[in-house]
C-alpha cells in the first residue's frame, strides 16, 4: 500500500535584496546539478571569480529575478523552493553563458526535494515573461552538457549557439524573446 504525499501549492513572486542568500543557495545547486563526491562548497563558489558574480551584489540595477515559493509552510509561511535570475555582464567581465552586454544571462535552481513538479518550469516561464515585458530582447545561458535541463531550456525555446569559447564541457543557450512565446504546458511535457 502506497501513501498519497500531498503537495503545497506553489506561488512565485519577485526576488529581492533580502533573496540574495537563497540565490547563493540555488546557484549551489545548479552548479552541484551532478552530485557526486566532488560538489562545490558554499565556500568555494563564493571564492570563485566567475561565480559569485553571478550573485555578488544581488540586487543591483537592472538585476530581474524571481523565487518559487511553497504556500504551505505553518502558518501560511512561504518557503522559497526554487529561484530564477538574470543578470548583466560585460566583455570585460563575462559570464559564463556571455553573449552581449545587453543580453542578461540566467541562473536557476530548484531544492533537490521540490523538483519533478514543473516548478523549474514555471520559473522559466515566469522570468521569460518578465524579460520580455521589460523590452529585454534575449536572454543566455551556460548549461553542462548532460544536464537534464538542457532538455527544459530546449523545450521553453532556448537555442544553443556557437560562440567558440563555451566553457569546456558547457554550451551556451539563446533564448529569443522577440519572437518567443509561453509555452504551454503540452509544448513542454508534463
């Protein structure tokens, strides 16, 4: 006999300065996506040039982010689950996923427990929907070859793009937002 878990619905609302520790939180988890032994400490990404600015400042101008977050904490507490940001860079100081000063690269990351429920696409969706309301007309992406998210990104539309200096192991991701549009939830799977 099987029991039936039930799930808290999910909301999402915008990221601000107080989400910055979160953010490190999700950034941890999308750059430990593979498990294993030799995950990186909370220690070790904020040492890291390339990616603490990913979140180092968090919220500066022109910084869009937003937070999944479970209603169904005690007492009607929300508790963030997931996280989903854009941030600019220059060539100067590129990101990973860099393509141009005016396209915002994207983090994600959804806790471990929460994930396989759509939120990690929902947050997409949502930060997509955002970017484009605010005239932002692509967004970028680094993501490991392999990672089972390549497979979401490539279902929200995101192209990958040869810019020759990926890093190795990685590709870069394109995301139109001129011509995109939401995808439902049949374009996508369940």
């Amino acid at each position: 006999m099987t029991e039936e878990v039930r799930q808290s619905p999910v909301g999402v609302r915008d990221a601000g300065p107080e989400d910055a520790e979160f953010l490190v939180d999700m950034l941890l988890e999308a750059v430990n996506w593979a498990g294993g032994e030799e995950q990186l400490s909370r220690k070790q990404l904020l040492r890291d040039r390339t990616l603490s600015h990913y979140v180092a400042g968090w919220q500066r101008e022109g910084d869009l982010g937003v937070v999944a977050v479970d209603m169904g904490g005690p007492g009607g507490l929300q508790i963030p689950v997931g996280a989903a940001w854009l941030r600019r860079f220059s060539r100067q100081h590129p990101g990973l996923g860099y393509v141009a000063d005016d396209i915002p690269e994207l983090s994600m990351g959804v806790v471990p427990a929460h994930r396989g429920r759509g939120i990690g696409r929902g947050l997409l969706r949502t930060i997509a929907t955002r970017a484009q309301d605010a005239g932002i007309r692509a967004i970028s992406l680094s993501v490991a070859i392999g990672n089972p998210a390549v497979a979401l990104y490539t279902a929200a539309g995101f192209r990958t793009v040869d810019l020759g200096d990926a890093p190795e192991g990685a590709q870069t991701m394109l995301l139109d937002l001129l011509t995109w549009q939401p995808p439902t939830t049949q374009d996508v799977g369940a």
